[in-house]
C-alpha cells in the first residue's frame, strides 16, 4: 500500500511537473473550468430568485442546495483530477497500442491505468467546491450534527468509488472496443443525473428514472447522500441510504474490478 | 492455456539452463474485413465478414540464459507477436511457454520485474518531461534501491554517453537519442532477460553502431539473455550468434549464423580483378552462373568444386586479384523468405550451440 502511495506521489509530481512546463494551458484550463462552474453558480442563484425551494417539502432551500452543490463539486473534481484523464488516455492507448508498455510492468494494471496522468487543475473546483461548502455550513437552518461531519468524508469517499468504477467499466469498454472516444461525453451525460436532488426525479418518468439511478446504476447515491448528511437533518431513512451507499460503493469496486481484468485478459494489442 | 505441470521455479538461472521455454505456441486473431464502398460499410454495420488469422502456428523454441537470439522475418511473420506473447502482453491460443520459470501471461509482478521489453516503435518514457523523471518513476515502480539505482544509471548513462540529454524533454530529442534513453529506463532495473523489437528501426548508420556496440557489452557483462527482432542483418552479424528465421508464423529456421550459410547455399562467391574487360563467351565457357562488370567477374561455383576449379581459372584469365566469399546473409534470407522454405522447419534446426 505504501509503495503504491509512492509511486501515486511520483506520478502527481511528474504531472505537476509537465503542467507546470505548460503553463499557460495550465492556467487556462483552471479559467475554463471555473468559468464553467461561475455560470452554472449564477444559474442556481437565479432559480432562487423565483422559488425558495428546489421541490416543495425537500429542504432544498437556498443554503442546503448549494452545500449539495459543493459536495457535488468537490466529488467530481477529485474524479476529473485523479482519474478521468488517465481513462480518456487509455482510448489512444489501446488504439496505438500503448498499453503493452503498461501491461509489462510490476504493478497492478487497474492502478497504473487509472491513476497515471493527475490533472491538478480539475482541483480548482474542488477548492471552490469546499469554500463553497464553508460558506453554505454556517447558514444551514439546522447545523449538521458532528457524527454527519464525521461521515460526510466516507460518503465522499463512497461517491468518488462509484464514480470510478464507472469510469473504469467504460474505459474497459474502449479495451473490447479497440476505440472509444465516446467515453467523456458518456460520462457526462451519465453523471448528469448525480448534479441534483433526487427529489425531482418524480412522477410517471421520475420515479423509474430514480429507482434505474439508484439500484441499477447508483449514480443518485453519489452526491445525494453525502449531500444529504451534511445539510439536512439525520433521519433513520438517511442510514439506510448511507449503509446502501456504502454497498454500492464495494460493490461497484468489486464490479468494476473484475470487468477491468476480464477486458484485459482479452486485449489484442495493436499491431506495431 | 497453459500445463499446470510446468515448472514454475522463480530462482536464478544458472547458465546453460533454459530460460525461455515454448512449445506449440499459436496466437490466432478473428479480423474483421472492411468491405469497400458507402453501401458495403452500411451492410457492413449488421453482417460483418471475419476471418481469422493464424499470427504464430505452433512454435517451440528454447533459449538458454546468456544467448542473443535474433529474430528475423518479413514483416507478419509474427516476431513481434511472439515477443508480446513472451511478454505476457497477450494470450496465446495454444500452446504453453515459460520465461525465467514464469507463465508469461500470468502477468505476475515477480516475473515483470525480471524482463524487460523495448519496442523501437513505441515510445515507453513520458513524452513531456525529460527522460530524468522517466527514470525516478522507474525506480519506484520497479522498487530500486537508491544507491543501485544510481550507480546503474550512471553506468548506463555513460556508455551511451547521454548524461547531456537526461534533462531535456524526451519530445526534444532524436529518434537515435530517444532510443538510447529507452534502453537505460529498460535496464534500470537490471532485467534477466531482454526483449528488444526492432531496436534500430529507422535509426541512422552511427545511431545503429553505437547501439550494437552497448548492447554487445551490457549483454556480455550481465550474461542478459536477448531476443532482438530485426529487419536488418547488421544488427544480427552485430549481436547475435543464434539465428531464429520466421515467415508466416512458423520457425523456417533455428541455429548459428554460420550454418546458416552452409545449409542453405550450395556455392560461394568468387569476385575476379582482370586486366581489361573479358570476352563474354571466354567467361561463359567455364560453365558457371556469372555477372560482368567491367574488369570484374563476379562467378557463383559450388562450393565442393572450389579447390579443384579455381587454379585453372586463375591460370587463364589475367586475374589481378580473387576473393572467395559466401553469399551474403541478406540474399540467403530473402531467398528463404520467398521461398517459404520448409527446409528446418520449426524443430529441425541447425549448428549445435
């Protein structure tokens, strides 16, 4: 575990390295990528001015919908950062053939391919995302209970597992595939889904959306209940979600592991 | 897909031992046919034609520890196949092979840390960042101790004479340099045994030499066994002593260089120096196959009637100067590539080793 700890290190050193060679890129992508989340901001701040609430009843005021915000923020730039671009890389791998080099070494293929490439400006979300949570603490209508300050990290943890086995379960398409440049856009309108309260998915449409998003694909789990422990009141409905999400957590690890392994087994390599 | 009564001992190996072991190796590939045309491509999306394509038929080859073995064989003979099959890259779809005691393609970290592969087609080292960086991930990966790590690289580093080039971005750098930086981040790690594709693929006559003459040395001092596939004749007249000839995926032959010459030709070569340009029917008379060129006659005699043809030859023709010599490498080669010779085939092999 150390060692692959070191060797995460050397590998976020050798990216901070290469970023920082190209500095202006670097520099421009945190801009776009903050820009980006400034509009969506402004988007939910102008929602608030035409209702108090996100859904009658949920508890989705102001305060508590942007600290479900943060959450979200947080957890999506932590998958942008470490993993995202080591799967989007792994598309061109497969199809140049790249990947043999991987395979050769002594390291578990899974954590060489998803981990090797870190994006340090998918942070700068993140950061904002955490300021934001600050922000948002205080002004809740109830504050949060120290045991939901405790779980609020694992159920961080949690949703950051899920979404990389998702990832990872696509990127393992790209290896069945041979070529896969589908998988950011996939990604994105999949997590789509995880960006707001399941509380308005509802009705005739809703409702099978939510339980697909939830049981099938856990993609609700992922913001929704960290979101919910830190802002809304603890209930034992909440506890069940937590331990559900801790489930899907393992066991989309567990999931996502052995569908890595079974599309490597198949791996063609291309011809040099 | 592979006996589970192989031996699967992960010791040292002793020289003389085998360290590459394969038997019956088949990798098989199901490809999918394009058809030509926008209609054919719509029809193509729901009935796809496929057919598959027998990339290696069955091999057996055993190297023991300290041989440079060359690979050679047009291009689809399947040698980079077998060494990504050796490699554990892929799996095969018959057949078994261990390599230091290992099945390849179990892909276990103990074996991985024993080899080594490089591919003069693929770049392994971090294309942004200079070669230095490369390397420390390298040795964190590979689990080097620092005071090893450092004095391989210095050693390796100097041989090459790259030490300038460690700090600039490999992107920066010469295919010939970048080939030299490749081999370093390979050996960094002291490998057992060393798979090298095409190593000097598109490299210039100075880069070529530089490279033979390091991996002459760092493979005789380490007693490294080598597979080395190549196009080029240089690299194997350079490096090797054993010769592993493939064409469409099977062994056409397997043993020395030298034998090579004596199985596969039957004559030699004698370059005559005349006087002045000979008179074609003169030359024609002697019976042999023969080219003109100028004062120069070049005359193909089999090689059991030398010693009794060519004084007379000599006597007759005011020859300023002889040379006997076998027929080159590359001919015999080329010659056994159209050919499809099925002479030694996969098992009926050459010269003792």
């Amino acid at each position: 575990m150390t060692r692959y700890i070191s060797i995460l290190l050397t590998f976020a050193r050798a990216c901070l390295v290469r970023d920082m060679t190209f500095r202006a890129n670097f520099v421009l992508e945190c801009v776009t990528s903050l820009g980006w989340m400034a509009m969506n901001l402004a988007f939910y701040l102008l929602v608030f001015t035409f209702t108090p609430e996100i859904g009658l009843g949920t508890g989705w005021t102001k305060e508590p919908f942007f600290a479900f915000v943060a959450t979200g923020l947080i957890i999506n730039s932590i998958v942008q950062a470490l993993f995202m671009p080591s799967a989007e890389e792994l598309t061109e791998m497969v199809r140049t053939g790249g990947l043999d080099g991987i395979l050769v070494q002594p390291l578990d293929a899974q954590f060489l391919l998803s981990m090797h490439r870190v994006d340090f400006s998918a942070f700068a979300n993140g950061l904002v995302g955490v300021g934001l949570l600050a922000w948002a603490i205080p002004r809740l209508p109830q504050p949060p209970h120290p045991v939901a300050i405790l779980l609020f990290p694992l159920l961080v943890v949690c949703g950051v597992a899920i979404l990389y086995s998702l990832v990872i379960m696509l990127a393992a398409a790209t290896i069945h595939l041979g070529r896969n440049q589908s998988l950011y856009d996939f990604w994105f309108y999949l997590t789509n889904f995880s960006r707001y309260p399941a509380e308005i998915y509802s009705g005739p449409w809703g409702g099978p959306l939510r339980a697909l998003c939830t049981f099938v694909i856990p993609i609700l789990l992922v913001v929704n209940v960290p979101a919910r422990v830190i802002a809304q009141p603890l209930t034992g409905q909440g506890g069940i979600m937590m331990a559900g999400t801790v489930f899907a957590a393992a066991a989309a690890l567990v999931i996502s592991r052995w569908v890595f392994q079974s599309a490597l087994s198949k791996y063609r390599s291309a011809s040099s | 897909m592979h006996n589970s009564s192989q031996p699967r001992t992960n010791a040292p190996s002793a020289a003389g031992e085998p360290v590459i072991e394969v038997r019956g190796l088949a990798k098989e590939y199901r490809v999918f046919d394009k058809p030509e045309g926008l209609l054919a491509s719509v029809t193509g999306l729901f009935n796809r034609k496929s057919r598959v394509v027998e990339a290696l038929r069955g091999v057996d080859l055993q190297v023991e520890k300290g041989e440079f073995v060359a690979m050679l064989g047009p291009n689809g003979a399947g040698k980079t196949t077998f060494l990504k099959l050796l490699s554990g890259i892929i799996t095969p779809t018959r057949g078994t092979a261990t390599v230091l005691g290992s099945v390849p393609w179990e892909r276990t970290d103990d074996f991985r840390r024993r080899f080594a592969l490089v591919m003069g087609q693929r770049n392994q080292l971090w294309w942004d960042l200079p070669a230095a960086e490369s390397f420390r991930l390298h040795k964190e990966i590979y689990r080097i101790d620092t005071p090893r790590f450092e004095r391989t690289r210095d050693e390796l580093v100097d041989l090459l004479d790259v030490r300038k080039l460690l700090l600039r971005p490999v992107r920066d750098l010469s295919l010939g340099e970048r080939m030299k930086l490749e081999l370093v981040a390979a050996l960094l790690h002291e490998p057992e045994v060393l798979f090298l594709d095409e190593p000097t693929i598109g490299l210039d006559v100075v880069a070529q030499h530089s490279l033979h003459r390091f991996l002459a040395h760092v493979q005789a001092e380490r007693q490294m066994t080598v597979i080395l596939t190549t196009h080029y004749m240089k690299d194997v007249a350079a490096l090797c002593k054993r010769l592993v000839v493939v064409t469409e995926g099977s062994i056409l032959y397997d043993g020395s260089l030298e034998q090579i010459v004596d199985r596969f030709t039957s004559h030699k070569i004698v370059t005559l120096d005349l006087d002045a340009p000979p008179d074609p029917a003169a030359i024609d008379r002697l019976g042999f196959p023969c080219e003109i060129r100028g004062p120069q006659v070049i005359l193909r005699i089999d090689r059991t009637r030398i010693a009794d043809v060519l004084p007379g030859i000599l006597r007759g023709q005011g020859v300023r100067d002889v040379s006997v010599e076998d027929v080159p490498l590359e001919e015999i080669v080329a010659e056994m590539f159209r050919s499809g010779s099925t002479a030694g085939t996969n098992g009926a092999t050459g010269a003792p080793r």
